[in-house]
C-alpha cells in the first residue's frame, strides 16, 4: 500500500563510494556505475507497476529481481518492494512477517529502509486490525525521523496516528496529531518546494488519508465512522490536486470505503443495529458532502465522479433504511468482506445514537479551489 520511491538515498552512498575506491580503474568504474544503473531502472519500472496497484505484477518483478542480484546494494529494497505487494495484495501475514526481517537486517547497515520498513509495517498491522502495534510502528519509525522522507516523517506519520486515535475517541491526541500534519505540509512546502516532484502532494495527501476497512464489524462501526470523519479530508485534497496516479486513487479508495460501510449496514440482519449503523453512514456522507465545490468552483473529473458516486450510495442507503429495500450490487472482494466474522478492534459504543454528539468541527461549506497551504 505504501508508494515510495526508496532508491535515492541509497544510489547516492553508492556512486560515492565506488567513485572512492582509488584501486578501479576508469574503466572498472563505468562498468559498475553501469551495473548499478541498469538495477536502478529496473526497480523504478518496478515501483512505477506498484504505484498504479498492479500488485501481483509488482511481486514478481521484485522478487525476479532480488533473485538474480543478491549481491545488489538494493537487496533489500527489492525485499521492501515485494513486502508492500503483499499488502496490497491483501496477504498482510505475510507482509507482516516479511517487513519486521527487512527492518532486522537493514537497521545498522541502510537506515532508510528500515526506517520505511516500519512506516508500511503500520499499513500492514492495521489491516490484520491491531491498533497497538500500528501505533508503535509509527511511533518507532518516527525515532529514525532523519532517515525518512521529510513529507513521512513530519506529516503523513502524525495524519495516520490521528486517524488512528480519532476512531478511539481519543480527541485530544487526534486534534494535535492533526495540526502535526497541516504543520508538515508546510514545513516541506517551505524547505523543498525547489525540487518537489510533480504529484507528489496529492501522493503525499492520499497516503495520509488511508485507512483499512478489513477489519469493520457492526461492533466497532461507529468507531470507525468518527474516526473517518477526521482523516478523509487528506482524500478529498489529493483529488483536488488533478494527478492522474494519485487523485484517482484516492478517488476509488474513498469510494472502497463508503462501498464497504454500506456493504455492512445493507446486511445487517437486525433492524434495530442496521438504522443505527446507517445513521452513522448518513452522519459521515453528510459531512463528505461539505468537500464538494459549489457551483462556479472548479471541480476536477476525481472529485465529480466519487460525488456522483456517493449520490448513488446515499439512494441505496436510502431505500434501505425507509424505502423498497433496494439494494447495491455486492462486488466480490465485499462479498467476501461479509462471509468473514471479524472481531473489531473497538469495543461497541454503549451510548444510543440519540445521546451521541460528534465533537469534530465541521470544514465550511466553500472549500477553497486551492490546498491553502500551497
């Protein structure tokens, strides 16, 4: 799940100390300085495949890779590759497992990957729903600060510990990691605008608004909800920002989002929980509904195709809980969803729907056409 290119730092040591090595000849030195480049493409035409969630894809070439260059530098960056494929391949065991021997054998010897090994492990954790150790992952990581990309370190790792605290209700934590975050955004608008490349805020605004929906249950719905209601603001931003890869992504992965909340609440076999959980959807779709530009605003194609979308959700939603008993369409991956009894991650909210009050301030209706902090 996790989109970085992780190659940089590590082709810099690289070139330097090869260039160092005062017993290679010139000709010796092209030759490896070749080598090396020709690896490097290789895992860019890698990344680029992961990038654009062709996962399985994206595994074999990582793992033909490392396969045929085990003495390579970028070992260990094809490993991370192979471990963020796997989780987006929904096989979060074994990218778990997978993650936690690359951030072993790299922590002494390359930082940097051990450093994003324990970032995407947080991705990971929270799929398999262990909130503890998504939290000191991204805790741990944010140790090794100085060898993460500063947009991960100083704003995509407090989005994440909010979206994370604001689901356990946890206010305080989440208003602060929060204002962490819009703080990063700035700090590195400031400090690396020069040599930013194209898309990369609208990457950086997807990946602090993801969140994994493998773990919902009637039991923790409403956890999730408030928790969503905080961090989906990062998704409706990196649409604004009209990137080809990234908008459109965090386009579907909103759209995944709402599909599978209301994949939950249209199966509830009890009708008391079902009005009570797509109270809680409509609460969140309401709230989404104050992202939307308002006319003579711009509105990019991302942004005009999830409202169209959640349009339709909310007429499904609506013949549900009042109507004829219309339903959506279940696609296979939330089929699958429902065959699978999950525990939750948060203990069900003891208070009735009527006595719950959101303390989240809502964003004004005009939203600007702009990110202000650009």
């Amino acid at each position: 799940m996790k989109k970085y290119l992780i190659l940089l730092p590590f082709m810099l040591a690289g070139c330097a100390t090869i260039l160092g090595k005062r017993s290679a000849t010139e000709d010796e030195q092209a030759v490896i300085l070749a080598k090396r480049a020709a690896e490097e493409a290789e895992l860019k035409n890698a990344e680029r495949v992961l990038e654009k969630g062709r996962f399985k894809e994206a595994q074999i070439l990582f793992k033909d890779f490392y396969g045929r260059h085990q003495q390579s530098s970028f070992y260990q960056a094809a490993r991370l590759g192979e471990a963020e494929a796997l989780d987006g391949m929904e096989e979060y065991q074994q990218a778990a497992s997978l993650y936690r021997d690359v951030y072993l054998r790299t922590i002494q010897s390359q930082p940097q990957i051990a450093a994003l090994a324990l970032y995407k492990m947080s991705f990971t954790y929270e799929a398999l729903g262990d909130d503890e150790k998504t939290i000191a992952a991204l805790l741990d990581a944010r140790k090794l600060s100085e060898h993460l990309p500063l947009e991960v370190a100083e704003a995509e790792i407090p989005a994440r510990l909010a979206a994370i605290y604001g689901r356990q209700g946890r206010e305080q934590e989440t208003v602060d990691y929060l204002g962490q975050a819009d703080k990063g955004i700035a700090k590195v608008l400031q400090e690396q605008r020069p040599q930013l490349q194209p898309g990369w805020l609208a990457k950086t605004y997807f990946q602090m608004g993801l969140v994994s929906t493998n773990q919902i249950s009637e039991e923790n719905f409403s956890e999730f909800a408030q928790g969503q209601r905080w961090i989906q603001v990062y998704l409706f931003k990196a649409m604004k920002q009209n990137d080809e890869i990234w908008s459109l992504r965090a386009q579907e992965e909103l759209q995944n989002v709402y599909r599978d909340l209301f994949t939950l609440v249209e199966s509830s076999k009890n009708r008391d929980v079902q009005s009570r959980l797509g109270g809680d959807l409509l609460d969140l779709m309401d709230q989404a509904e104050l992202y939307k530009p308002i006319l003579g605003q711009k509105e990019t194609t991302y942004e005009k195709n999830f409202f169209g979308y959640l349009a339709e959700v909310r007429k499904k939603l609506d013949n549900v809980l009042y109507g004829s008993g219309e339903t959506m369409s279940l696609t296979e991956e939330s089929q699958r969803l429902n065959s699978i009894k999950r525990a939750g991650r948060v203990k069900p909210d003891s208070l009735l729907p009527e006595e719950q009050k959101s303390p989240i301030p809502l964003p004004p209706k005009v939203v600007p056409e702009e990110d202000p902090n650009l």
